[in-house]
C-alpha cells in the first residue's frame, strides 16, 4: 500500500469513528494519516473539526510516552489553532527529528513572521539545536526541503533580535546542515562579532568549514582553542579538518596536544588511531581502536571512525571482491565433530537455516561487529552449525562464514588455549584451501580483535598457513585475512603483502564486484 492509500485508509477509519461519537478512536486513526502524509488537506479539516470540541481537542492527542509522530503533529496543529504556535513548534521539530524527509512543517502557520517574533529566542535555540542533533550532519539530502520551514522560522527571529549570538549560532548550525553554506558563514560570523565565545567560533568553523573556506575555518577552530584550551574536542575537530585537506602531519600534531592533555579522551583516541592507519596502513592502530571501544562502552557519543576505516579492507568491513573459493568437494577432509556434542545432522533444518539467514551478510562494520551479529546463532547447537557447513544453503550469503562465527559464541567461559571452539576451528583448517577454511581462518582472525589473550597463538597459526599456502590458488585469500590479523609478526606481515600485490586474480570493482557477490550466494 502506497502512501497516500494509507493516509487516505486512515482519514476513512477516522472519519467513521468520528461518526459514531467515537474521537478518541478518531483521533488515533487522523494521527496515524498525518503519519502516512502530513500536510494532506483532508487530514487538516477533520483536525480543524476537532478543534472545535471543548479544550480544543488536546485532550485527544496527549502527551504520552511512545506518541507517534504523527500525534505529535496533531497537538503541535491544535496549540497553533489555539493561539499557542510557540508551543506547537517544537513538538512538529520533534516530528521531524524522528522522520526528517517527512514535511511536518510544511503549514501556513510556521511559515508565520509573527511566530519567530513571539517565540522567545532561548527556546527557539534549543529547538533548533535538538532538531541538528537528531537530523545528523549534513541532513538527509531528501530533508534539505522539508526542514526549510524552521530555517524561515529562525529568519524571521534573528529579524526580531538580530544580535542574539547563540540564536545566530544555532541558525547557522541548521543551515549548514541543509545546504545553506553562505547564510550559515553569515550568521556565525555575526554571532561571533556580537559576542565572541568558543561556541561562536566553532559555529564559524564549521560554517566555514561546509562552505569550502578552510583557512578560515581552522583559523576561527583555533580561535575557539584559545578560548578554552581543556575542549579536546575542537582539537580533534581541527585535525580532522587537516588531514581532510592533506596536512596529515598538521593534524597528528594535533592530536598529540589533546592526548598529551587526557590520553583516555574519546574523541582524541578515534581520531588518533583513524589518522595514524591513513599515515601508514598499519592494522594494529585499528586493532589499538576496537580495544579501546570495548574498554570504554560509555563513551560520550558513537564514532564512526572504526568502520570508516574497515570498510573498504578485506575482510575487515566484508567479504573481499575477489573470486570466492570452491565450496567443500567430496574429496575434501570430513569436517570434525569431536567436541561439537553430537556428530553432524545429514542436512540442516528449516530452523536453523532460518537463524542463519537472519543474521548472514556479505558485509559488517568491523571484525567485532561481526562478532556481535552472530550472537543470536548461540540459539543454534555446534553439531548444526558443522551441518551448515557441510550443507551450506544456496540462497544464503556466505554460510561458511557466519556458520563459523556462530561457534566462536559457545563454550565461551572456556579459556581459548583450552577451548572447544579452538579445536573446532582448527580442525576445520584442514582439508586444502575451500570455503570451509577460509571461514574457520577468519573466525580466528575475528577472535583475535575480540580477544587480546588469542592474538599470540592466532597469529601464530595465521603464519603457518601462510607459509602452506605460499604460491598455491587461492592463496591471496589467506593472505589477505593474514593482513587483517592482530599482532602478526614483520616477515609473515612482508609475505602476506607479497602474495596480494603478485596475485593472478585482479581486484574486482564495480559491476564485477556485484557479480561475484551474487556467486557468493549461488555457488
């Protein structure tokens, strides 16, 4: 059902409802067609008969935990109709922070010059910075339009107080963040001259910054240092800005101010570890990251940085684009049991095969990404996750792989040395270079970013089956899983380069790269 056939469906139950004396079974119903369509006429004139009950209908759209959006909207459109826009405004941005492409201020009564002069300034801004926070930066390319009410609701503010810094500033926040590059370096820069603050120079950063002017953005960056040289933030900010722009050197300097001031700081650290792996290509500064943010779950704010960097390495961030390996033959070594609690079903059943697909992807953010969207594969017993290997559904995208992730999450409170899943896997080694290999490698490989006691012995087994597969088909696979290992040593490190760079098998990109994925799930 399309949109607009569910909108319409909707304003037909509500209309019924109200029919029968029923508006509160209306109300939910013209909630749910603002939600479908917010500015459908239709919609509006049943609200505006609502309105008209006692109180003014509010009583039908509360504020109550989990509100829909669209009930949101409902009560923003009542206050306005009640004389209140001031008071509805903010509840049509939380509509918006929610479901940004939407257009829930597309209405006559936002587009008002009296309500940015009867809204108070400190309210709009906090409005305005919720409403940045909760579309991201930039916003959505499809909410350039549709947040362009609340940028006109600001105009018409900083007109009414025009040397409100933090209004200028916040105003400049949203319209950097929808494309407004020249009116976000204006009203920062008058922010910054009718108070000059650390927010107001950061403001003219990034305002700055979003219109290409990057001289004066780091310039107005550093300003905003001297003001408070304890926000590490801004350095790392302006670091960023550097190595965006070539000055990687610049920007690791940077980065060492802030870390020499609070080693453990956040921000500092991603930035520090992604710019170091740009400097080098060193996996271990990647490693150092996810070790830091799996000692650190409470960080201020999610980065980005880790998958930023993994996402275009083999097996860091995917499957490689390359020729995948035969899947297991007839001739091949029977896959082990021993350990797994029972010998391997025949085939696998329906219910298994169906947590598998829940979880399986050609793709995750980081090696303990990966680990953790296996997790639900604990509901699956070992002995059938051998059986997916031995058995591996057509239709679902690397079985091997997510079959063998699934046995790193059992028997966990055993140490590794010692541990049956380090059995399973290792004995999975066996059998020539297959599918069934490749996967058990990088479950290893998995368990050694996840794992810092592993990293010894995992790289250890890594150079041995580098060394095996020197110069043999197939062998760049295991070299790239070697280059993606923790702690491996130098010479393996050296060889592992040797045999990507001299591979037979191109690279693929593009067209072929989706082509072999879809092989991935066929073969």
């Amino acid at each position: 059902m399309d949109v607009r056939r569910a909108a319409d469906r909707a304003l037909e139950q509500a209309r019924s409802a109200l029919a029968r004396d029923e508006p509160h079974q209306a109300a939910d119903h013209l909630a749910g067609a603002l939600t479908h369509a917010p500015t459908l006429p239709e919609a509006h004139e049943l609200l505006g008969r609502l309105a008209g009950r006692p109180g003014g209908g509010l009583d039908l759209f509360p504020l109550a935990p989990h509100v829909s959006a669209g009930g949101l909207a409902a009560r923003a459109h009542l206050l306005a109709a009640a004389g209140q826009p001031e008071d509805g405004l903010p509840l049509l941005a939380a509509a918006s922070g929610r479901s940004p492409g939407a257009d829930w201020a597309g209405v006559p009564w936002v587009g008002d010059p009296g309500l940015g002069v009867r809204i108070e300034p400190g309210q709009l801004v906090q409005l305005l910075m919720r409403l940045c926070t909760a579309v991201g930066d930039p916003a959505p390319s499809a909410a350039r339009t549709t947040l362009q009410p609340y940028l006109t609701v600001a105009r018409h503010a900083i007109a009414a107080h025009p040397d409100d810094a933090m209004l200028l500033g916040a105003g400049s926040a949203l319209a950097r963040r929808i494309g407004e590059s020249a009116l976000a370096v204006e009203w920062a820069s008058r922010g910054a001259r009718a108070r000059p603050s650390k927010l107001a120079e950061i403001w003219l950063g990034y305002a700055y910054r979003s219109a290409g002017r990057v001289a004066e953005a780091l310039a107005a960056l550093r300003r905003a240092v001297a003001h408070d040289p304890d926000d590490l933030s801004v350095y790392a900010d302006i670091a960023g800005t550097l190595a965006d722009h070539g000055r990687l050197d610049d920007a690791l300097n940077w980065v060492d101010r802030a870390l020499e001031r609070d080693p453990e700081f956040d921000c500092a650290v991603h930035t520090a570890h992604r710019l170091r792996h740009r400097a080098d290509g060193d996996v271990g500064h990647l490693v150092r990251l996810a070790d830091f943010i799996r000692d650190h779950p409470d960080e201020s704010h999610e980065h980005t940085d880790l998958a930023d960097c993994c996402r275009e390495i083999p097996w860091l961030g995917g499957v490689p684009a390359a020729a995948p390996l035969p899947r297991r033959g007839a001739g091949a070594a029977p896959l082990p049991w021993r350990g797994a609690g029972a010998e391997p079903a025949a085939k696998p059943s329906a219910d298994v095969v169906r947590r598998l697909r829940q979880v399986a992807s050609l793709s995750w953010a980081h090696p303990p990404a990966a680990y953790d969207a296996a997790v639900p594969l604990i509901m699956v017993r070992p002995h059938d996750l051998l059986a997916l290997l031995a058995h591996p559904p057509a239709d679902v995208a690397a079985a091997e792989i997510w079959a063998c992730l699934g046995l790193l999450h059992h028997g966990t409170e055993e140490p590794w040395l010692d541990s049956a899943r380090r059995r399973l896997l290792l004995d999975l080694l066996d059998g020539g270079l297959d599918r069934v290999t490749e996967a058990a490698l990088f479950a290893l490989v998995v368990t050694a970013w996840i794992d810092p006691a592993a990293r010894a012995d995992v790289a250890a087994i890594v150079t041995g089956r580098l060394a095996e597969v020197a110069g043999r088909p197939g062998g760049r696979s295991v070299a790239e899983l070697a280059q993606a290992t923790p702690d491996l040593g130098p010479a393996a490190r050296r060889t592992a380069a040797g045999l990507v760079r001299t591979a037979v098998i191109p690279r693929q990109r593009g067209r072929a790269r989706n082509r072999l994925l879809l092989r991935w799930r066929r073969d």
